[in-house]
C-alpha cells in the first residue's frame, strides 16, 4: 500500500515532466491517457485494498532529506511568485508570499527540529475516497482537455498557445493534491497545501489576458491568506504542543487545540471559497473550463472541506471544540443560503455554477462544523455526489459554449434537439445535483436529519437554501428540454475525447447514486466508526425507494440517450397563440402583428441580485470568524 501512495504522489508528478516536453498531437494523446489511466487503475486499486480496513493506516516514509527538499521546494516555488508578483506590480500578493516564505524559513531554522512526526503519511478510508476523486475524476477532465484546449485555442487566436504547460499543472495538480489528501505530517500538507495555490494560480491567468491575469492574482492573495493562518497553526501546534501530525489533533487539551483548530478552519474556508472569500472561485470563471471542472470538482476547493472535515472530530471531543465548530457551521450556512439565492440572478451558465459549488461546499462546512457522526457522514457523501456531478456540468457547459459561441443559459434553448447526448449529460448532471432521488438530495436529506439531532437553527439555513436550488436548476433543466428549432450557426461535432469524458461521468454519477449503500458500507462506515465509535445507517426502506425513484428517472431519459431517428424530433406546428405562420416560432397575433416567440428564463436581479447579497454576506462571515478566533484567542 505504501508503494500505492507514493505513485499517486509523484507518478503524476513525473507525468506532468514528461508532458511538459512532448508536442501537441498523437504522442500528447498517448501520454496523456496512458497517465490518466495509470493514476485512475492506481486509485481504483488502493480503494481495492483499504476495503475491510477499520482504522488508518500508518507509514513512517521520508526523512531529514526529504523535508530539505521540501524545504527548498517552497522556497524555489515561493520565490518564482514573488518575481511574477513584482513585474505584475501586485505587491499585496508580494507581500503575502514574502510573509509566508519569512514564516517557513524561521519555522525550519527554529523549529522543525523540536519535532518528530514518525509517520509523515497515511491512509484511511476518507483519504481513499479523495484519491479516486482524484484520480478517477480528475484524469478524466485531463482526458477532456485534449480535445478542449485544441478547439479554445482554435477560437482564441489571440491567446498563446501555451498547452503543454497546461498539460504540465493539471497532472502536477492530482499529484499534489494525492499528496495533501494522504499527509499526516502538517508541515508536508502544508507544503502540498501551497502547491496547490500555485497551481490555481497559473491555471487561472493561463489565457494571460487582463482578466485572467487579475483575476489568478485574486485567486493567489485569498488563499496565501489562509495558507498564513495555516503556517501559524504549525508555530503554535510546535511550540505549545511539540506535535505537528494530524493524527495527534484530537487527544491534544483545548489550550492546545483550539487555536490551532480555528486557524487551520479559517485556511479551509478560504481554499473552499466560502464567504468572505468566494470572489477568487467565481473570478476562475475566466479559465478555461477544464480548470474550472477541475478546481471545482477534484482539486482545490476539495482541499479545503476536506481538511475541515478532518477538524471536525476535534470540534466534537477537544473541550470548547463544539464552539468553534458552531462559529465554522454558521459560516457554511450562510454562505449556502446566500449563494444559493444569488445563483438565481444569473445567467451565465459557469457563473451559475460557480455559485452552486459555493454553496454546496457551505453545506459540506455545517455538516462539518458541528461534526456529529451522522453530518460527517453526510459531509463525506456531499463531497462524493458534488465531485462527480459538478465535473461533468462544467464539461457540459464548455462542450456545449464550444458549439454555440455561447455559454448563456439562454442560448441552451432546445439543446436536446441538436447535442441530444450532451443535453442527456447535463440532464443528467443537473438532476444529480437536487433531482430525488440522486446523491445530492439523499446528502440534505441526512444533513437535515443530523441537524434536527444537533442543531436546529441551522436547518433554517439548509431548508431556505434547498428550495431555492430548485428554482435556478429547474429553469435551466428546462431551457435544455424544451423542443426549438437549432440556432443557425451550431457546430454539432463534439471531439471524441470530449464525448468519452461526458459519457464515463454521467456513467458514474448515476453508479454512485445507484451504489451508494455500498460506498457506505465499506467506506463511509468504517471511516465513521474510527473517527466517532458509532455507525450511521441509513433506513433500509428510504434506500429501496430511492433506488426505484432513480430507476424511473433513466427511463425517462432514454429517449435523450438513445434519439432514434431524426425525423422523429423535428418540429411539428403548434398553436402558438395566433394564427400559425409558415416560419416557425412565428404567429399572427390578435392585434394583427407578426410576433416572435420568445421564451426567458425569470432571473430576478432586484431580490436575488449578488450585488444585493454577497456583499451583507462578507460583512457576516466576516464577523462569524474574527469572533471565533477571538473565542480562542
């Protein structure tokens, strides 16, 4: 299992080398699918053997040399933002990463030497769960990116084409990301955990135009914010707690805990986006969409829940643990209500999204915020169902903007009748994302349940958020089903690797619904059980039901899947209000006009405007955390 680890580690590492020399074309191809399959049959196999496993597994891997190279890692990669930030006069970002490489050469001439974490890396069940996310999900977005990145730079003229570096940090991504998921030495995730900031980084100014370069730089200062809050959790964990390993969090007493355990929140909130800091996610709109199906699904934000998750046992049983923990929740729930809400208003299709992931990642936040066993069940299941689903809409929406010139929910009119399989991906997509009886919607369900036991005036939050999801999904669901004529200039022919990616996602986001008591069984469970000695089970009767609710659902998407004959979906005359006309779409109304038939989608800009909301939710959450760490201060 060891040798597992370290391959999910550094192979994709390695990869990325490799496609940073090898020129666009076959041999690109090649590598980049024989890569994506080795890192994906490598996560399937390490999931293979942690089945049965109770407890985490330790590996005393590593050593004096290797945290030297990490060392100078940081610094390299540390340095090469700083020279970036001063020719790009961002001197706040200069500033921030100036900061944290002053922190990180103190720590490690100080420090690093009072402490011995004796095993550097681990794995449990959670941390297999995040690595077939990785390498399952995110080689196949890579996958995608072949495609993808030939076609946006046959539109983009003006952009250069940088692909293999592209290629580069995309592989380098899973690698760390593998990395951070199984540390168990925080100075290591904390290494990981920066990587990943730079990663986000050059992905998002990738198109190197003024909105993408400010909007990396955007991404960069938020999260070195919160990568500051990380390194200060590591001096104070040294010093007062002569321990830096995660597995020591929970048995450390409050004096010890809970400062570290607050700051090492206040960097998880940050890397997932959550209110104040959701600008630098939605400003990643600007990329390329495989970087945002990437930073939304497999990588980034993930990084962030899932270290709040692991907080989570310590705001449970740390002493004064349940108050930080609530201050964490009430940040979650305010961001999932508000960005819910503001999803409404919009309709750019990435942006819409973009709003969703927020808020679904806030949902993740309260679930593990209040920590219970049955919210960190459902905090698990959330990150699973929203992983696979989230990826394959972002994919959807690049393919279906790359056929249009469009990204516009208005522009969706009718897809069914022209991309009738990628509209069954994002009906299939969205329907996995607030559809009973999909994940999503047995996630809230538990989450509902868990909050009821622990706290029910968060279920305010999650009730008001939920019923406003299914406003802005249902609108957009329907613009795709609805029967229209194809608008003028579409491109119909979707690259195969395209075609594959959307069709294995849809595939497994129905699998995961479809196998979810199982995933729980033998995953979930045991997890459970090792952090919190007690076993959420979910009711044998709600789980058969939702298995035939699903059931029906595929069936009704058959004829989307499966089209049949083309003439079988042309369009017939319809009454339209007046007297038909030969143009179709067209009617002679009672006032004796010709009119046009339009339909629109209801955004609601002057309710639901996030000019409106986000700003009151900033101001919140700003106040939730300056309060919780002055609690623990």
């Amino acid at each position: 299992m060891q040798t597992l680890l370290l391959f999910l580690i550094l192979f994709p590492v390695a990869a990325a080398f490799l496609l940073l020399a090898v020129p666009a074309g076959q041999a690109r191809r090649l590598a980049v699918c024989v890569s994506a399959a080795l890192i994906a049959g490598a996560s399937v196999v390490l999931a293979a053997q942690a089945l049965g496993r109770d407890g985490p597994v330790y590996f005393a891997v590593g050593g004096h040399a290797v945290d030297l190279l990490i060392f100078a890692a940081e610094i390299v990669l540390g340095g090469v933002i700083i020279v970036i930030s001063f020719r790009q006069k961002q001197y706040l970002a200069l500033g921030l990463m100036l900061a944290g490489l002053i922190m990180t050469i103190v720590y490690e001439a100080r420090l690093a030497d009072k402490v011995h974490v004796a095993s550097n890396l681990f794995v449990d069940n959670l941390s297999v769960i995040m690595a077939l996310i990785i390498g399952v999900v995110g080689s196949l977005i890579g996958v995608f990116a072949l495609g993808y990145m030939e076609e946006y730079h046959h539109h983009r003229k003006d952009a250069p084409d940088r692909s293999n570096f592209f290629f580069f940090i995309v592989f380098a991504f899973l690698g760390v990301m593998n990395g951070l998921v199984f540390a168990n030495n925080l100075m290591w995730m904390f290494f990981f955990w920066e990587v990943t900031t730079f990663c986000s980084f050059f992905l998002i100014g990738y198109g190197r135009d003024e909105a993408a370069v400010r909007n990396s730089f955007l991404a960069l200062k938020l999260n070195l914010l919160g990568g500051l809050a990380f390194s200060a959790a590591l001096f104070f964990l040294n010093i007062n707690a002569h321990t830096v390993a995660l597995s020591d969090l929970r048995g450390l007493p409050a004096g010890a805990a809970l400062l570290p355990a607050a700051l090492l929140a206040f960097a998880g909130l940050a890397k997932s986006a959550q209110l104040p800091f959701s600008s630098w996610l939605l400003g990643a709109m600007v990329a390329p969409t495989p970087v945002s199906a990437l930073l939304h699904s497999s990588t980034m934000v993930k990084a962030g829940v899932y270290l709040v998750i692991r907080l989570s046992p310590v705001f449970v049983y740390v002493e004064g643990g349940k108050t930080v923990g609530l201050f964490v929740a009430l940040v979650g729930a305010v961001t999932f209500l508000l960005t819910s809400c503001a999803a409404i208003s919009q309709n750019d299709a990435k942006r819409v999204l973009a709003y969703s992931t927020i808020a679904n990642l806030g949902l993740i936040i309260v679930c593990a915020g209040i920590g219970s066993h049955k919210l960190a069940w459902a905090a698990v299941m959330l990150v699973i169902f929203h992983a696979i689903a989230k990826s394959l809409l972002f994919l959807s929406v690049g393919t279906v903007e790359h056929a249009v010139g469009d990204r516009r929910i208005e522009s969706m009119d009718g897809l069914a009748g022209y991309l009738p399989r990628v509209a069954a991906c994002m009906t299939v997509g969205i329907a996995g994302m607030f559809l009973a009886p999909f994940g999503m919607l047995i996630s809230k369900w538990a989450t509902l349940e868990g909050l009821v036991d622990a706290n029910p005036i968060l279920t305010i939050f999650v009730a008001f958020g939920s019923a406003v999801t299914l406003m802005f999904w249902i609108k957009w669901l329907g613009k795709i089903l609805i029967v229209k004529s194809a608008p003028e200039k579409v491109n119909t022919r979707v690259p195969s690797t395209q075609t594959f990616t959307l069709a294995a996602l849809a595939v497994m986001t129905a699998l995961v619904c479809a196998l979810f008591p199982l995933i729980s069984k033998y995953f979930l469970e045991p997890f459970i059980f090792s952090a919190y000695r007690q076993i959420f089970w979910q009711n044998a009767g709600n789980t058969a039901t939702l298995l035939f609710m699903m059931a029906v659902v595929f069936l009704l998407a058959l004829p989307l899947i499966f089209p049949g004959k083309k003439e079988t979906r042309s369009l017939r005359p319809q009454y339209l209000g007046g007297a038909n006309l030969a143009e179709k779409e067209k009617f002679h109304g009672s006032m004796g006009q010709d009119i046009q038939v339009t339909l629109k989608s209801m955004y609601l800009e002057d309710i639901f405007g996030e000019n409106r909301l986000i700003p009151l939710g900033v101001v919140a959450t700003t106040i939730l955390i300056i309060i919780m760490l002055g609690v623990v201060v």
